[in-house]
C-alpha cells in the first residue's frame, strides 16, 4: 500500500487492510466497493451554545428550534432546513453561519454568547454494496452514513469493528475456519442495513418538509409511542439491542445469536459479571452446571478461548459459549 502522511509518501505491507476512514473513504474508492443510497435532502446545523446569563429555554418562547440544556451552561441547538448543494461542506462550519440558520428558521435570533463546537450535516443515506473486496475490508462510517438521530453511527461502527476484529484475529493466526471472514459482511450489513431503516424513518418525521401529512404521520407516531410493547420495539430497533446473529445450528437456543445475558455470578474467583469475563477481548465458555462437566470438555480449546465455571440464580442455560462480541454461539439446554 501506498501513502501519503505528514512525513511524505511511504510504503506499507499487510496481509488486510480495514478501512475506518469516514464517510468518503479512499479505501473504499480504491477497493472499488460501491455506495448506494439516498442523496441528502436536508442540511443540519448544530452548536453546542451558551446563552445570556440566566437565560433557559422556558425563557425563550414559541421556539422553532430545539434548545437542549447539557449542563454546565451549555445548550445544543439544532436547526434543519432543505438541502442547499451551494453550501460548501469543506469549509468550516462557524457560529456565524448557525446564527444565521437559526434567524432563518427560528424567525429570529437567539442570545447565544459563545460556543465550543458547531457542526454541518446532511440526512444523507448509503451503504457499502459490501464489507469485504478480497482483503480489504470497511468498518464504521466507511461503511455506513446516515442522519445520526440518536447517535447510532457510534454504536453501529463499534459493533462493526469488534465484529471484525476477533474474526479477523482468528483468521490471522490460523484458526479461523472457513468462512468466518465473510460472516463478517453478512451480519453487519444486514444491521446497517436496519440502521439505514429507522435513521431514514426518523428523517421523514424530523426532516425539513412542513406538508400536513407528516405532520399527520407524527401525530400518529407519538400516540403509538404512549404504548410500552411499540416504544420497546422501536428503542431495540434504534440501539441494535434485538439484535439476532444466524448461528447456522438447527433448533438453536433462544439466547443462540443474541447479546449474552450480563448474569451476576459467583466464581471461585469471587463475584463478578458475564460482561467482566469478556474483558479480556477473547470468547469465554461458560459453564453454569454443578459438575463442570461442560469445562472439561472445551480444555481442548484454551488456545482461543477461556473457559470458566460459576453458579447463578435460575441460569439461562446450562452452559454459554460467547463470543468475544458478547454474542452467544451456543446455549446449552438448561
């Protein structure tokens, strides 16, 4: 590989290559990995803003912005308005150019003071056609952009790259069996894939358009969202927490494929969580029964994995093989 950095041009050899880089990836040009989507309809303004002394939002009336309190004195504002292709995104976003977004939209200024960030985005919405290109692969925005309503992109991108990571290690030290890079695309870019569902939901309702049929369709939204069994639904949609991996074993376990249960446990090392023996970025085997039975049987994998005994209240099962993901492999039967 040949680049560019702050020393001059250079020369790198690896077996892989991951592309991190952001949205515009060169990697993911060069790779020749396409990005389909939906092309930007509204601009987003942000700032992190003070405001006058004493000022609160409740002081502010008929806002048509929103004017969150962060603490610490500080609020965040945002503006939306239609996309406008003559503003240049490589250029700097300033307090001057949110003033005037928010005169625009609001009708009239705000007292803002000062700021310690401002930012511009748009509800752009793509994806890589695919995650791998032979040895080169994409993780996080590279892979992925969106309307970043809730902040998934922090969540999507580091699942990514934990996803890819302890594949890509097996694969590097020989243990990997076939096929387990590739799985690599075929869980994540199904999860993007959901990501691009409800960020491009949420854009409809939040975007820029002021037709009276959306704000008809939010109306009724919120009124689903006073009901517990579609707010769960939609709260597991936006943070990936109903998340189901395709294990490949008939009649799996329920908890097969999902996030494994943070069970508070007792060991012989004393108290500790299922999340705590993941610490060590390796899977875990984890034998809930009463012989260890189970523990005995992995000794043959203590090379790549660790294998530890412990007793909970009513266990899951009777044993949990996680990946180093915090995703179960295997439950057994309890």
């Amino acid at each position: 590989i040949q680049f560019t950095g702050p020393d001059g041009d250079g020369t790198v050899s690896a077996e892989y290559l991951v592309g991190c880089d952001g949205g515009a990836s060169p990697v993911r040009r060069q790779a020749g990995i396409d990005f389909p989507g939906l092309p930007p309809t509204s601009l987003l303004r942000l700032g992190d803003v003070t405001l006058e002394a004493g000022v609160t939002p409740a002081d502010l009336p008929d806002l048509r912005v929103p004017v969150i309190p962060l603490g610490r004195g500080y609020f965040r504002v945002i503006t939306v308005e239609p996309y406008d292709a003559t503003v240049d995104r490589d250029e700097p976003m300033t307090l001057a150019e949110l003033n005037a977004s928010i005169r625009r939209v609001n009708g009239r200024d705000l007292p803002i003071t000062g700021t310690r960030w401002v930012s511009r985005f748009t509800d752009s919405s793509r994806q890589a056609a695919r995650y791998r290109a032979g040895r080169v692969l994409v993780a996080g925005d590279a892979a992925h952009i969106h309307l970043p309503a809730g902040g998934p992109g922090l969540n999507t991108g580091l699942q990514d790259a934990v996803n890819l990571g302890w594949k890509l290690a097996a694969q590097v030290h020989g243990w990997a069996p076939p096929g387990l890079l590739d799985s690599y695309h075929r869980e994540r870019h199904a999860e993007g894939e959901r990501v691009l569902l409800h960020t491009r939901a949420q854009g409809a309702l939040t975007g820029a358009a002021t037709d009276g049929r959306i704000a008809a369709l939010r109306e009724i939204v919120a009124q689903l969202l006073q009901y517990q069994q579609p707010l769960r639904h939609l709260v597991n949609l936006m943070y990936g927490l109903d998340t189901c991996y395709d294990t490949g074993t008939a009649n799996p376990h329920p908890l097969a494929g999902r996030w494994a249960p943070n069970l508070a446990l007792a060991t012989t090392d004393g108290a500790a969580s299922v999340a705590e023996l993941l610490h060590q970025g390796r899977g875990v085997l984890l034998d809930l029964t009463p012989d260890g039975g189970y523990a005995r049987a992995g000794q043959g994998w203590r090379d790549r994995i660790d294998i530890r005994t412990a007793r909970c209240p009513s266990p899951p099962a009777s044993a949990l093989l996680i990946r180093p993901d915090g995703y179960v492999a295997w439950a057994g039967a309890t």
